[in-house]
C-alpha cells in the first residue's frame, strides 16, 4: 500500500516530487500528468494507492489537481495491477 498525502502537494512541482518518491520513479520521470500515467500503467510494481486529504490537494492545486485525480482514476481503471482509494 502507498499513501499519497494530498495536503503535502501545496503546488504542481511538490505534487510530482511526492509522486516520484512515494511511487519510487526513475529520474528520468518526465514530471507530467501524461507521464505519470505512462508511468503507473506500464513501468511500476501491481500496488494499491490510498490518496489522503484529496480535498485539500484539490484545494491547493485547483484545476491541475482535478486533472491529476481523473489521470489516477484512469490509471486505476486500465491497469489491472493498480488500485486506488480516495480519502478526503
């Protein structure tokens, strides 16, 4: 289980550095949302993902972070090996 702390993305540069290290992802991650979806459906380890205080990451990135939730949603929903739970 990976926890995401969502009150911990205070902006778009925080949020790709709590994701590359909580996911353990290369350097060479391309720190984007179309990356990370490369990244969670092909290049990591089966894992369940448990995002905590999504309403303040929502808060705190607006737009980007609705879009960084919908790039996760669909992770979860093409990659058999990937779960993820919301919790706000």
């Amino acid at each position: 289980m990976i926890f995401l702390d969502g009150s911990l993305m205070t902006d778009i540069a925080a949020a790709h550095d709590r994701l590359a290290c909580q996911l353990g992802l290369p350097a060479w991650y391309g720190r984007n949302l179309d990356a990370l979806y490369d990244m969670l459906t092909g290049h990591i380890a089966p894992c369940h993902l448990v995002l905590i205080h999504e309403d303040r990451m929502l808060e705190q990135l607006g737009d980007y972070g609705q879009r960084l939730m919908d790039t996760l949603r669909d992770a979860a929903e093409e990659s058999p090996g990937i779960t993820l739970t919301e919790m706000a």
